[in-house]
C-alpha cells in the first residue's frame, strides 16, 4: 500500500473506530478554521502550513493547527498562543476528558470531550491568536524566544 497523498486518504488508511474520529475532526477543524488549508504534513492531517526561519538559520515547515492519530489516543496540536501562553494550555482546564500540554491536547476518547470548547479552541482568528513564538536557539540556552 502506498503512502498517503492527501488528507482524505489519510483518513481512509485508518481502522474503525479510530477513521470516524479522525473523520469527525477533521470536519469540526474544517468548519471552525475555513480558512486554515488541509494539508497532508508527514504523518498528520495540518490546517494552516506556514513556512518559519530562526535568526539561527534554521528553517522548517509546520501548520497552525495538526491532527493525528496516536496508539492510545488523537492528538490535536495547536501551535499558536495568545497574551504571552500558548493557546491549548489556556484551554485546559474547559477540556475535560482530555490530557492538555503547552500546545498539545491529547483525546483518549474523543466523545468525552466538549466539541463546542474545541471548536471555539481551533478556530481563534489571527489577530487574538499567532503562531508560536519560536523556542530560545538551542546554541545559546540565555537567547529569548522571538516575541518576548
């Protein structure tokens, strides 16, 4: 079988149950961020791909928002924050059921979880929400992050 290309087939690779909650997020994320793109980022579902480069030369790829399927659970990655947080860990205590770190809420089971707090989580606007502030250079740990 070959790799996934788009989103869609990367939803259709996966085994039931697992494919319905991909599926069901995937449309939640679509409708709250209409304006984010669906991307196929490595082996995750991303909306929103953005291009990054540190003053340190360092460069990448990565999306606002990422879903993926995990062994134990769904994770669905927020990479943006707001007045100096990220945005996920604000959210934390209004996701009950769900195990939330700076940018990474984690879903065991995804029904246990209040869709309308995720959906109100994944589709912050620019303006109230940004990326990520890129983490201090890795070569000199007293380097502030870009944004501080």
């Amino acid at each position: 079988m070959s790799e996934p290309g788009t989103p869609q087939e990367y939803i259709d690779t996966l085994a039931e149950p697992r494919r319905g909650d991909i599926a069901a997020l995937d449309a939640l994320i679509r409708e709250a961020a209409p304006d984010l793109e669906p991307v196929l980022a490595g082996r995750m579902l991303g909306y929103g791909p953005f291009h990054y480069r540190y003053a340190s030369g360092r460069e990448g790829d990565a999306t606002l928002i990422a879903l993926a399927s995990r062994k134990r659970y769904i994770s669905v990655y927020v990479l943006c924050s707001t007045e100096g947080a990220y945005l996920a860990e604000r959210y934390a205590p209004r996701l009950t059921g769900a195990s939330v770190g700076k940018s990474c809420v984690r879903l065991p089971r995804p029904a246990a979880v209040d869709t309308a707090v995720l959906r109100e989580l994944v589709g912050r606007r620019p303006g109230s929400a940004r990326p990520m502030p890129r983490p201090p250079d890795m070569r000199d740990p007293r380097a502030a992050p870009d944004g501080a």
